[in-house]
C-alpha cells in the first residue's frame, strides 16, 4: 500500500520566544504595532467570514487558564493563555501564550510561536484601533493606569497610532511606574508621575486602565469622568475581575469585541443582560456609529478575542518568512502511508524491539477484568 | 526593579513526531497500551477531581479541528485534533494531534508532545478498558471493522489487556486490510478476512467499529447483533458522523465518556435526549453496574474525552523524563523581571534598533481616525 506521491508536508514554523524577541527587534516595536493594527482592523472589517468562539477558560484558586480558536475559510488559530496576577511574587510572568496557526482544509498546523510578547503587541493594537474610531479627534493626553508589563506597549501605540504626547501615569506598585518611566525615556512622550488614578484621569483625553488585580476593582468611579473622555479598560477581563465603577459604564457608550465573550469577562459583567452596547466591528465597517459628540464618554470594554490573535500570528508568519526567522518542527508525524501510523513506531528507532516481539501483558492482568 | 531571585523557569519538554516514535520504540507498543489503560482507568476513577468540558469544534466543509481541555488540580492539559476523512486522498492523516501539559498553579508549559501516535494508543487503551468492565468474560472474537490507521492499536490492546486471539477483518478499501494484515503478522492473533461487515460480526464476541468517513453510516445493523455481544464504537465521534443503527443502540446497554459531549458526538446524537445512558467512569468505580446479564448487549459509544489525553500526556511526560528522551523549548519567556516585558526586545537582537530610535508612523496615518 505504498504511495507514490511524496509524504504530505507537516512541517510547522517554530518561533520561541528567542525568535520572536528577534523578530520584534529587528522589524522594531512600532512597526510591530502598526502591522498587527492593520491586520486586526482588515480583520474586524470582514467579521462575518470568522467562526467564533468564546475563549474556553479553566479557573483555579490563582488563576485562569484560557484556549481562544476562532477560523475563516483558510486558517484556523487558537491561542493558549492564562492569568495568573501572584506570578509575579515568585518571578514569573501574570500572562504567558503561544498558539498556533494550521490549514483548515487538512488539519495540519502550519505556524507554533510564542505569544506573550505578541499578546501585549496586539493588546495595546486593538486598544489604539479602538481608541482611533472611538476618541475625540485631537486627544493628546492618556492617563496610564497599571504600569506592569503591557503598559510600555500601550503607551508606544497611542503615541503613534492616535497622536498621544503627555502621559500620566499611575500603579499601586511605584516601582512598577519607575521601570515604566524608564523604558519610555527618549520616546518623545511628556511623563508625569501621579499619586493615585483620580490624579492621572484629571484632564485625560483617555483613560487607560491595565491592572492586573483579579478583584472587582473601581480603579475609575463616577467622579473622575470628564466630558468626552474615552475610557480603554483593558485590564477587566475575566469573570470577577472589573475595572470600572458600574455606573461609570451606565453613564458610557460602551462597544466590545464580541458580545457574547464580553458579557461573562468585561465590565459589562456588572451590568443588566439588557445593556446595550456596540461590536466595534460595526463601527469599523462603517455600519454602526462610534461617538455621537464631543462630550459623550466611550468606553472600549476591551477583554481580548481570539480573531487579534488571528491577525497577529499571520502578522507573525509572513514577517518571519519574509526575514528568514524561525525553526521547523516535526510537530506532528509525516506518514509514507497515511493510513499506516503503526509503521511509524519501526521505523522510529533502529534499534527497536521489532512488532513481532512486543512483551505481552501477563493473563493474569490481561483478565483481571 | 530587578529581582534577586533567578528567573522563572519556563522550560517547556519537547516531544515531537521523531521523539514520540522513539519513545514507543523504546517502551514497546505493547506496554505502552497497558500503561496508558492503567492511567485512564485509575484517571477515571477520580472522575470528580477534574474539571470538565465538552470539547471545543470548528467544522469546515471537508473536517474539523478540535481542542480538548481538562484540568485537575494541579495539571492543565488540552488537545489540538483535527478530522479530514479525504486527507487521506492527498497522502496526508485524517487525524493529526498534539497536546500540551500546563502547572495549573502557574499556568506555565511543562509538556508539548505531539499525539498523533499517542491518541491512536490512547483510544485503543480507553476501548480495551471499556471492554474490560463491559463485555463478556471470556471474549476471545473481535470484529475489526474499518482497518485504518488506528486498527493495529485496536488489536494489540484487547489482545493484551481482553484476551482477544481471532480477528474477523472488513474495510470497504481492500488495501487497508490487507496492510493490516501485514502489520499483525507474527502478532499472535488469528486474522480472518471478511467479505462484509455482517460477515465480520458472525460469531464476534466484540465487534469494534473504527471507519473515518464523516456521514450518518450504519456499519452494524439489528440484523448484526447477536445476544452478549459487546460493540466498541469508536468512529462515530462528531455531529453528522455515527455507525450505528438507531436500533442497535435501543437494543442495548449504553456506556459512554462524558456525556454531555457524547450527547453531541456520537451514535447517541440520533437518539432521544431523554436516552439513558451510563457514565463509564461510574462503572469503573463501582458505583454502577456494567453488563446486567450474558445476553446483554453492551455499547462503549467512544468519542474521545480530553481526560484520556491528559492520561496519556502525564505517561509521556513521566516516560520521556525516565528515558531522557526529548528536547527543551523556550516557548514562553524567561523574564528577569515578570512586570518589564518591554525589556525582553531589547535583550533579543544585540543588533537591534534600539528603543529611541522606533520609527514613528506618519501622522497622516495616525490621525486617519
């Protein structure tokens, strides 16, 4: 039953997180972000070619563990992430990812790459596409609230993707502002350190929230809205974990991902079945209206979906082709015969026990049934 | 902000296709079978320390790609499996698999390994463990029906963990049997080749049924049931996919893996929701009964359940680390500091542009919103 074609290719493009830093580094971290923009906004344009999911999530006491699949007619990906906030107590990251790329016509995976990095590239992405269509025209000053690991990127993507100049930046953890302060000097943004959140939202164009507490916090109330604002809050996104005062989303119009995702994970967890909001995709394609005046307060009830995870692992794979980036993995096996997997365990090692003298399991366990 | 501990280690054991192969190689396919059973039966039977849920699938027209999660305290694991019955016409494998193992506590990737092989053994595994608690004593004749890929697996697992001695063979592709034969030759085991299906089951103390074709089939029919038979249904595992005769199913004793997904999954999808069915795991831990009599006849309508993954990860993990078999991925970052995930670009290439010098989009662009 041997075949005469050749075996089915099922090579699959390896980037670690070497790889990707180098990638990363060599395309440089705006362009990053610019790209991954382009695609997540082409993406959201043609939401109606995508299967959708919501994220399929598995909690503990310390955290959530979550898969995100999502497909078109081409590539099905889905990405592996979890949460874990009392990471960082013992050194390690709150968020770690990776996902995969693979053909929907035959199942084969095509691209396997870390996503951490990524997940923070496409984050703070979606949050400037958010902010592009949702924001006043002209907003210049962001408020930066929770200065961990996603912030650098917000910042570097506001500042070329909406025209951000003035940052005012805030974190329980000072040291956390300090390390930020220090990776955006040179960066041609104005930084001012604030002494709590009430104190950076003063005079915000946006209010970024990135915190990473897994708590129903109020890290914005009613009381630091201003007329116009919009509000990018990121950080509110899994059941139990908000950011926003619930009367703060009340007196806001709200747009999301995907609704039903967001419904379980976002801010909008606090709020009636029947609060109406807006996908942005609608607004991106032109169907729905963003902001309805220069007064209203946004609020993009940002919670991560799986199709910016899409966008950014095409963004990966053609960047590492095109720079020659990257390892092959045997991920899954190449068959001469695909319907003869057994003969792969022969030819696996040469020095192995031949199928004719595989041990047999003694009767007496073989029957204990 | 640097900390004074090492870094987080975030190693990730890496088993692909080659190392996999080796591996069975090594242990000796026969024991490999026994080992995984012996982990999913003792898996099963803590059944209540694991949380749970129905797969997640995306169907295209020519298949579907699935990921499987299940976690108990201490480990995560999940599945990618796809299912693309033509594949088979492009050289290519119906299934194709890889899964990875997760710290629940941590959320880190301790284990990705490739489970093409490995799921071939652990359904295998899963049926003779069925079979085992289901069919009758003494079972000595198995119908093998559909001689594909996953059919070697089939035979070696009840001739080992069963007892089973006669094999009678049908495929509607000849070719299949005849490289099934092949592969048994010197196995031990009394192959018998079929002109039918009906004709395999005559006389069959279990009938195995294991055809890939994604259509409502009816491999076994009323007709074919003889009093204490067992069936061991094990390709009727998606919506629109099923082998056997609604009828067959009412005649019987129906065991299932969780059924929640098997409601969805398997023959029971033509069946009223209202359908008794018994959890296996329920008859492995002896808090219900199996076979009620010798005449029964017994269904296991196997799909696959991401428990039996799990199992079958945590054997290849334990086994890989015994044999030192397989290689170290950084799939994730390694962080000096969890909270300056912006420090790893710079730390990638010593080449890089640094920082201050990221290209800042045009402002055309940028305000294009």
């Amino acid at each position: 039953m041997t075949t005469r074609r050749p075996p089915f290719d099922t090579d699959t493009l390896y980037l670690g997180a070497p790889e990707v830093g180098r990638l990363v580094a060599r395309v440089g971290l705006a362009d990053c972000l610019a790209g991954v923009a382009q695609r997540i906004e082409a993406d959201f344009q043609r939401w109606g070619d995508f299967d959708k999911t919501a994220r399929v999530a598995s909690h503990s006491s310390d955290g959530v563990i979550e898969l995100m699949p999502v497909a078109d007619a081409q590539w099905y990906a889905f990405k592996y992430v979890n949460g874990h906030p009392k990471n960082t107590h013992i050194g390690a990251s709150t968020v770690m990812a990776f996902g995969v790329l693979a053909d929907v016509a035959t199942g084969a995976p095509r691209l396997l790459a870390e996503l951490t990095l990524p997940t923070a590239i496409r984050t703070a992405a979606m949050s400037a596409v958010a902010a592009r269509a949702l924001a006043r025209p002209g907003s210049r000053v962001m408020a930066l609230i929770g200065n961990g690991a996603q912030s650098e990127f917000q910042a570097i993507a506001f500042r070329d993707l909406v025209g951000i100049r003035t940052l005012r930046l805030f974190d329980t953890d000072r040291r956390a502002t300090d390390k930020l302060v220090r990776n955006l000097q040179g960066q041609g943004l104005e930084l001012i350190v604030c002494a709590s959140g009430a104190e950076a939202a003063r005079g915000a164009d946006i209010v970024t929230t990135v915190t990473a507490d897994k708590t129903r916090a109020t890290i914005v109330t009613p009381e630091m809205l201003e007329p116009g604002m919009h509000l990018n809050a990121v950080g509110g996104d899994c059941p139990g974990k908000t950011e926003l005062h619930p009367e703060v989303m009340s007196r806001s119009a709200v747009f999301v991902e995907y609704e039903p995702q967001t419904r379980v994970e976002g801010d909008l967890q606090q709020m009636p079945a029947d609060f109406a909001v807006t996908e942005l995709w609608q607004v991106l394609a032109g169907r729905a209206t963003g902001r309805t005046g220069a007064d209203q307060v946004t609020v993009f009830d940002s919670v991560g979906f799986a199709l910016e995870d899409m966008s950014t692992l095409r963004f990966l794979m053609d960047t590492a082709r095109e720079l020659g980036i990257g390892d092959t993995l045997q991920l899954v096996p190449r068959l001469s015969d695909p319907k003869d997997l057994f003969a792969t365990i022969g030819r696996a090692e040469p020095h192995a026990t031949p199928p004719s003298r595989f041990q047999v399991v003694a009767p007496t366990r073989a029957q204990r049934a």
